[in-house]
C-alpha cells in the first residue's frame, strides 16, 4: 500500500452548466458526503470543493494505487448526487499526487477560474477546507497540500499581477448587462440574491452607474441592508411578478435548487411588458431561470457559461502576468514533491538507524560487562560512527529521482521492512494523521 493523493472533478472547461449543477453539493449535504467518501476502501482523507464553475474531490489515504482509489471515488461521488457515473464519466478529469497539488494550486490562485484573478474562489476553497476539517476528514496529507496551496496563492497573487483590478463572476455579469444596453444609467435593473455574487454584482452595478436597481432575495432584511447601501429600492420575493412587468435586465444568483424563473412566470407577464426584451443574466449554479424560459419570444437568456466570451479577452490581456504565475505553481510543487519524498523515506531512515543503534547498545553492553561508566563511553563513540556512517545513505534516500529506489533497496538488504512499519505508524501519529482536525491545527501551528 502506498500514500495516494488524487482530485477527481469537472468544471466550466470539461462540463456544461447543465451538467455542473447536477453534480453541485448543496452546504448541508457536504459533511455527510464526506464522511461517505472517507468510508470508502483505502480512503482516509477527503475536501469536497463546489462552486458555480466547478465539482472537485481531493482525497487521499493508503492504496493500492491512486488510480483505483479514483476511480472508486469517482463512482462515488456520482452516486451521492443520484447519477450514473457512465453519464458523466466523459467530463470528468483525474490528477494524482504531484499534478494534483499543481492543480489545487492553480485552482486556489484563480488560474483556473473563469476569470483569471478572481478573489472569491480561493475563499471558496477554503471555506471547504474548513468544512472537511469539522466533518475529521483532513488529516497530515490533505492538511500539508492545502495549506501550502492557501500560501502559494497569497504568493502568486501578491508577487504577479493577476489580481491586478481584479473582476468576478458577478462583475463579468454586469460587464455582460453593459453590452446589451450601452448606457445602464438608463436602464431598470433588478438584482435577485445578496448573497455574495449578488453584492459583487451589486458593487460593479453602482460603479457603473446603473439608473434604478431594485434588490429582492429570499430574507427581505438581507435585500433591504443591500439596498439601502446604494440607495436602492428592496422588494420582498413575492413582488417578483410585478418587478418583472417594470425592469431590463435581471441579475441572478441565488442559492435555490429549483428554477426561480420558469416559463409559467414569465410568459403571461409578456402583455403587461408590451412584449419589451427582457434580458435575464443567470451567475446561479444550480441555475435559476429554467432553460424553456430562453424559447420565450422577446426574452433573452445567459447563464454563466455564456460569460467567457466576456473575460477571454482580459485573460488574453495578461499573458505574461500569467506566465509567472504558472512559474511560481511548478516552484511549490517542486517544495511539495521535496517535502513528500523526505516523508516517504523518512520511516525508512529511521529504521535504518535504529537498527544500527540497537547493535551499538547491545555490544556496549556485552563488551563493558557491569561497568556503566565505560557501556555509555561505547555508546556514545558507536553512535557518533553510526551518524558518521549512515549520513550519506540518509541523503541519497532524499533524493527526488533515485530516493524511492534506494529506500527499497535498504530495507531489503538490511530486513528493515517490520521496523519500517512501526517507524512509520509512529510518524503518522507525530503529524496527526488521523483524521483529528485539533491534532492537525497543533501540527501546523
């Protein structure tokens, strides 16, 4: 059995929105998700990420490969979310161990993301982190390759320019509003959700100078503290029937699971419009508007996956911020890959030395007979041969190319394969490899 570390997901590039909402995760059903997945043969570790532009596990534990541990995840992962993983098996990709810490870091940094530089996925990651960590699912693996994954972020956003005047998927929806109508200010707007897209989207509204926006969202208090913040009108959820008779353009992003705009409320307010297009702007995952509604005359449809076209040229814009940026990943991933090799090998090394420290006390103690004074003199003197001797074989076995080949050649020559095991189950329990998220916050602390 070998430590494997994989990340099995799909987002905006492999997968229509239409697929993506239904493998998302609603928050409530992420703890007991993970807890399923951990349950799984050879798997003791898992973070599950959802957002609106993708689906990804990063799992880890002892398996006979990360490749069966994929896969087995993968089925999984399907069947929490009632899919047949046949179906959605073409849009899913896989990367395992040093191509997954690669990928998390770019994800984490928003080289990723829909749009390049964003802010709010690297919060979005780790917010899932911390849910895993509540549900015991982290443990020294994840924990290592998350964190360095939340400082190679801070670092590439700070020494690059990708978060130079940094946009969201909320922004690139306004963006999107200002190229159907060239001049908002003379516009009606209507933003549905405060949640975090919709105050993004809000912000990006005001500084545009949007004319009259109106704010509604599901806990009228939360539309009401939203409005009041730009000097907009709140409306309660219920007034939707009659905001759509009056506004241009609506922005939506709420947390719904279920179709906030279907064609039996839009299509009878059409009369009391005069048939004025109406342009709906869907930043949901799961969406808000159904799909029918897009085959309504005089109504016009986007969802998120119809934004690309708007940041493909910003991301095109900053080709060398990116080059960097991707400079920095290969940097942390070889730290990580350093860091993993001493990991792996350092049972091995330490069951290399305590061999040798164990003949050293035991010829002491044959060669001094009762004579404590001289059985520590030997002691000390073996020891510092046996530090002398093995410093070199301890070095080759940290090695990234040879290390792995060279740790299993010792233990072979030298029988060390039961002590390997004992050195290795005390070094889980000295990284807290366990699962236990206290245990992990001590070892990172």
């Amino acid at each position: 059995m070998n430590d494997a570390l994989v990340c099995i997901g799909l987002n905006h590039r492999t997968a229509p929105v239409h697929v993506r909402e239904r493998l998302a995760f609603p928050t409530e059903a992420l703890g007991s998700s993970l807890q399923a997945l951990v349950s799984l043969p050879g798997a003791s570790e898992a973070v599950l990420v959802s957002t609106c532009n993708r689906v990804e596990l990063y799992i880890a534990g002892h398996a006979t490969s990360a490749s069966e541990l994929g896969q087995a995840a993968a089925k999984k992962l399907c069947e929490l979310r009632g899919l047949a993983h046949e179906t959605v098996a073409p849009v899913l990709y896989y990367h395992s161990d040093a191509d997954c810490v690669r990928h998390l870091i770019r994800v984490a940094s928003s080289l990723d993301s829909l749009v390049l530089g964003e802010p709010q996925i690297l919060g979005q990651v780790k917010e899932a982190f911390a849910c895993a960590r509540e549900s015991g699912t982290v443990g020294s693996l994840l924990g290592r390759v998350f964190d360095r994954a939340f400082k190679a972020a801070k670092r590439i956003r700070t020494e690059t320019g990708i978060a130079r005047n940094s946009v969201s998927v909320g922004t690139v929806a306004v963006d999107l509003a200002k190229h159907i109508f060239a001049k908002l200010e003379d516009c009606r707007v209507l933003v549905v959700g405060a949640g975090k897209m919709g105050t993004l989207a809000a912000r990006h509204l005001a500084n545009s100078g949007a004319g009259r926006v109106w704010v509604t969202n599901r806990s009228f208090e939360k539309a009401q503290r939203l409005a009041e913040l730009h000097g907009w009108e709140a409306h309660a959820l219920s007034d939707l029937p009659l905001l759509l008779t009056q506004v241009d353009i609506v922005i939506t992003s709420t947390g719904a699971t279920q179709p906030v705009f279907t064609r039996e409320l839009i299509a009878p307010l059409l009369p009391k419009r005069k048939y004025r297009p109406l342009f709906l702007i869907d930043i949901a995952v799961p969406r808000d508007v159904d799909p029918a509604v897009a085959k309504i005359d005089n109504v016009f449809v986007y969802d998120i996956d119809d934004l690309e076209s708007v940041t493909r040229k910003a991301t095109e814009s900053r080709s060398k911020d990116v080059a960097k940026a991707v400079e920095l990943v290969d940097v942390e991933v070889q730290q990580h890959l350093k860091w993993a090799q001493n990991l792996s090998v350092t049972p091995t090394i330490a069951a290399l030395r305590k061999r040798g420290m164990d003949l050293v006390s035991s010829e002491a103690g044959r060669l001094s007979g009762h004579d404590e004074a001289q059985r520590h003199a030997l002691e000390r003197y073996g020891q510092a041969l046996i530090n002398k001797l093995l410093h070199e074989p301890s070095m080759a076995m940290k090695d990234p190319q040879e290390g792995a080949r060279l740790a299993d050649a010792t233990r072979r020559l030298f029988n060390l394969a039961d002590l390997v095991l004992l050195e290795g189950d005390k070094q889980a329990e000295d990284h807290g490899h366990t699962g236990d998220p206290k245990g992990d916050e001590r070892q990172q602390a």
